[in-house]
C-alpha cells in the first residue's frame, strides 16, 4: 500500500501529463498496438533491453521531426520537503538507458517500433548540487516548481492531500488504489469524468480532491520553452486564457523577484518559471547558451526563447519571445546567486 508521498507524486505526474498537451504533448494511456509496451492501463511498463520498467507518466510529442524517431517523454514527479538529490536522478538514468536500448539486437528480428526516449523530472523543491550535475552529464531534464509563482497552487493543492483524503491518520500503507486514483484524476482533469469517481476511490475528505482539480484545470496548460534552442524552462501562465492570447512573436522581459517571470514590455506579466541554478550554470560554462545565443544574433528570424503550442483547436503554431539583449547576463547572474544559496 503507498505512503502519502508516493500519493502525491504519482498526481502530481498526472497534473504534468494534463499540462503539456497544450505544448504538443499527448499522454500515452494504454499498450494497444506499441511493441514497445506492456500491461493494462495503470500498469504500463516500457520494455528495456534488461528489464520491463512500470512507467505510468509517459508522454508523445506529437509533432514530427526530421531525421529522429518519433520523441517520447518519460515524467517522473516528487513532492517532497527536502531537496531531491542525486539517487533519484540516477535510478532515471539507469530506466532512460535502458528502454533506449531495447530495440539493440545481436541476431534476432530488430523490433519495428523505435522511440527517441528522454526524460523530466519535476519537483516541488529544489535538486542537490550533485543531482544537477549528473543530470547536466547524464542528459536529464530537472524542472523545481517551488519558486513559480503560478503552480504555486497546485503545490499546495497536492500538500493538502493527507491521510484525511482517504479517510485515515496515517501517512504510511494507505488504502487506495493507486493506479486506480491516477486513473480516475487523469479522467477528471481532461473532463471525461465527474469528481465522484476521484471521491469513489479515495473516500476521505472530498473538498481536499475539489480545491486539487481546481487548482490543476485552472491552469490548463504550459508551456515547455526552449533558451537558445538548449535549456528548457517550464513556463506556467498567470491566466488561463493566456495560452490563447499569445501572438507569433512576443516582446518580454525577464524578471526575478522570489522567482523568474515572464513579462511583456507594456508591463504584463505573461508566465512564472523556477530554475534549476546550478544546471543553467553549467550550460552556461560550457558555452552552449552562449554560442546560440551567438547564433540568434545573425538573423533576425531567430528568437532568444521559443516555444510550440498547440491552440484550444488542436493545431501547432510556433512562439517566439523576443527578449532584451540583457536577458542571458541576467539569467547567469540569477543562477549564480541561487547556486551560493
């Protein structure tokens, strides 16, 4: 039976699935018909070279791209009250190797389906010193939510959720299922279900689940945005119309003050994101951010920070934020002084 921690992770997987289909993401939700799949819906492994790996945060990014296989996202989530350090990235390491090598054979048929793996994880606090830089090494993505500003209710949404939501004291060997309680979120958020399936499975306190999903469907999406076409940041919108509203190109500033934001030059604040200091340092002294952003400067086509979204018809258009020319400077001189902290 699971403890409250492992509660809290596996939705708050689901509140990530739900979010970055409007940044062309669509969740992966049973086996049928993928080779590289096994088990029933709630149960989903990825077939590895040495082994299956239950896997029930998995995502297709949907939109083609040339000369690579079709992208797969594997999310893993924590909701903890320390820092996540370096073991968790190394167990997602050892599963990302592993599923990424299924498809090697010494003689036998080479498997028709090939996915290109990569995989996230998000956090509601920060990661280690250590955990940052096997991440950087190992080519994980590493998204701490504690300091953005708007999934700050999410957060809370997701802490609120004790041993009273499920009827008990206790914190440890709950009596839920819990393939079955992701399942029935994931349902409720996407509005293919009532929230009396969500309070069915749980039987606790059923205000506790209404404030959660509130907090979740509020938002109703994100925006996963590329620095210098290399370092990700998770960009969650102030408003829930503000994905709609985003034109072609945007002119933006970028902010800190107990976290990053994303403002227009008229003064509006558009995203809140966090960031991962000690890994946004280390692109920066390998001279990645700086040679794009190079790069950026000899066309005027090419944006300092971009973004696919895919509009409330379903239909991919591509964001350019056009930020001022102190832009890097000010992320490296925030990352440094995070990474002292």
């Amino acid at each position: 039976m699971p403890t409250i921690h492992q509660i809290r992770g596996a939705l708050f997987e689901e509140v990530v699935l739900f979010l970055l289909k409007r940044s062309g993401f669509t969740t992966i939700d049973d086996t049928t018909g993928d080779e590289t799949l096994k088990g029933p819906r709630g149960y989903i492994k990825v077939i590895g070279r040495g082994g299956c790996h239950q896997i029930d945060a998995i995502a297709d990014y949907v939109l083609p791209r040339p000369f690579s296989h079709p992208a797969r996202l594997l999310v893993e989530a924590k909701c903890y009250s320390s820092k996540i350090d370096m073991a968790t990235v190394r167990n997602t390491v050892g599963v990302l190797k592993d599923v990424s090598e299924a498809w090697a054979t010494a003689d036998g048929p080479i498997p028709q389906t090939r996915y290109h793996y990569q995989a996230a994880i998000f956090s509601a606090t920060a990661f280690t010193r250590d955990a940052e830089r096997y991440a950087f090494a190992q080519d994980i993505y590493l998204f701490p939510l504690e300091q953005s500003a708007f999934f700050g209710g999410v957060i809370a949404g997701l802490k609120r959720i004790q041993g009273a939501a499920f009827g008990t004291r206790a914190r440890k060997n709950i009596s839920v299922d819990l393939s079955a309680l992701r399942i029935a979120v994931r349902d409720v958020l996407r509005g293919d279900a009532p929230m009396e399936l969500i309070f069915d499975i749980a039987g606790g306190d059923q205000t506790v689940w209404d404030a959660f999903i509130a907090e979740a469907q509020g938002l109703a999406g994100v925006l996963l945005a590329i620095v210098g076409k290399t370092f990700p940041l998770f960009l969650v919108p102030a408003r829930r119309v503000v994905l709609d509203e985003l034109g072609e190109r945007e002119r933006v500033e970028l902010v800190y003050s107990g976290g990053g934001w994303l403002v227009r030059r008229e003064g509006e604040t558009l995203f809140s994101f966090d960031l991962p200091p000690r890994l946004l340092e280390l692109y920066a002294k390998d001279g990645v951010l700086d040679r794009r952003r190079r790069a950026a400067l000899e066309g005027d086509w090419f944006g300092d920070l971009e973004a696919t979204l895919v509009d409330s018809q379903g239909r991919p258009r591509w964001i350019v934020f056009d930020l001022d020319e102190g832009w890097l400077g000010r992320l490296r001189m925030e990352a440094s002084r995070r990474a002292g902290e």
